[in-house]
C-alpha cells in the first residue's frame, strides 16, 4: 500500500514536472512577446511636433498646416507666433538665413522633439563657394530636429497645397528620408524650381519610412 502510494506521488510529481518544464517555455514566449510589444510601441511612439509660426504669416495658413499635420500624425502642438530671429537677417537680400534659425530652434526645441518654423518672408541657404545666399522653399537637416518653410516662393494659385507639400518634404528628411529619383514623389529634389504641382504623394519606399515613425501615410495623397 505504501509502495502505491510513494508510487502515485512519483508519478504525480513526474507530472507535475513536465507539466512545468512544459508552461515554462510558454510563460518565457508570453513574456519575450511582451517585451517585443513594449519595444515595438516605443520604436513608433510619435515624437511631438510643434508648429512655430512667425509673424506676417497668415493664420489661415499657419491653421491649414496645422490641421494637415494633426490629420496625418497626432502629436502636433501650435505654438504662439513668434517674432523671425533678428540675427537670422540677411540685409542685402532682404531674406533671412535659414540655417541660423535651424541652429536657434534645434537649441529650444527638447530632445525627442522636432519644431517647424512657419514664416511668409524669403529664406536662403548656402549653396556652396561662391553661392552664399540661395534662395529655398524650405530647409531640414537628415533627423534633425527643426525644419523650416516659406511660402515665399510657392505658386500664389495654389499655396496652401504646395506649401503643406514643402513641409511635409523638410519634415521627410527630418524622419531619415533622403531625395528620391522618383519625380512624383514628394521627396524628389526641386533642384531649385517649385516641382510640387507634380509632386502626388510619397512613393511607397519613402512610405515606408514614414509609416515607421508613426505616421498616417494613406493620408499623404494629392490629386
Ligand atoms: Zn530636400
Ligand atoms: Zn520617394
């Protein structure tokens, strides 16, 4: 009787053995499944985007931009309008110097965090020897944190669409994205003429790179 029942709890607890080496690895998988989830929400937890516009520039404007952006990614906040930085000013031309205020803005704007800086006057950038001053649409650095836009130089017809297409251009290269040989692309290069009336959308590489970062990219299409 005493041997059964040493027995009966051998082989209970033989059960019980493999029953654990058996939940074991299943519990390990939830766990390391878990951990995935939480990386994978962290790699795509959008990083906010202010909107810093500048004074001149119209505010239905400075809206529409904002009403795009919050329709294509969730975290856009409007800043106040905001004098264009003294310093930035280039008297010859009467432009100011997109790069200076790229350098003012990525100082105020928090790590994780990217601006883009709205304004109606001219911008320029150095273009090379000889070529200090070059006329833009719009200027970013590949994941820098700020960018900025001009409407200066977009088609008076059609400017809210061509210039929401100028942003969201910067704001690609301040999500990785380089210039892509696709002309239709929102991230070809303009080579110095406005191309945003051919522009239809991003093309499904640069798509891609956006939907990674948290962004609604069936949303980025123009007729
Ligand atoms: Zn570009
Ligand atoms: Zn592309």
């Amino acid at each position: 009787m005493k041997y059964y029942f040493l027995k009966t709890v051998a082989i209970l607890f033989a059960i019980n053995l493999i029953s654990c080496s058996d939940n074991e690895p299943k519990e390990n998988a939830i766990e390391q499944q878990k951990v995935e989830l939480i990386k994978t929400a962290a790699a795509i937890t959008p990083a906010t985007i202010n909107i810093q516009p500048y004074d001149g520039l119209d505010e239905e404007i400075t809206n529409y931009i904002f009403a795009e952006l919050n329709k294509v990614y969730p975290k856009v906040k409007l800043l106040a309008y905001n004098p264009l930085p003294q310093r930035a000013y280039y008297k010859p031309r009467n432009r100011y110097k997109a790069d200076t205020i790229l350098a003012i803005l990525n100082n105020t704007t928090a790590n994780g965090e990217h601006t883009v800086a709205l304004t109606n006057k001219d911008i320029s950038s150095d273009n090379g020897p000889g070529v200090p001053d070059w006329g833009i649409m719009g200027l970013a650095l590949i994941k820098g944190k700020p960018w900025v836009a001009s409407t200066f130089r977009v088609s008076k017809t059609n400017v809210k669409q061509q210039y929401f297409k100028v942003v969201i251009h910067e704001l690609g290269h301040t999500q990785g994205l380089k210039h892509c040989p696709d002309k239709t692309c929102i991230m070809t290069d303009a080579e110095g003429k406005n191309n945003t009336e051919n522009e239809k959308g991003f093309c499904k590489k640069c798509e891609a790179v956006l939907k990674a970062k948290g962004f609604i990219v069936d949303k980025f299409i123009f007729n």
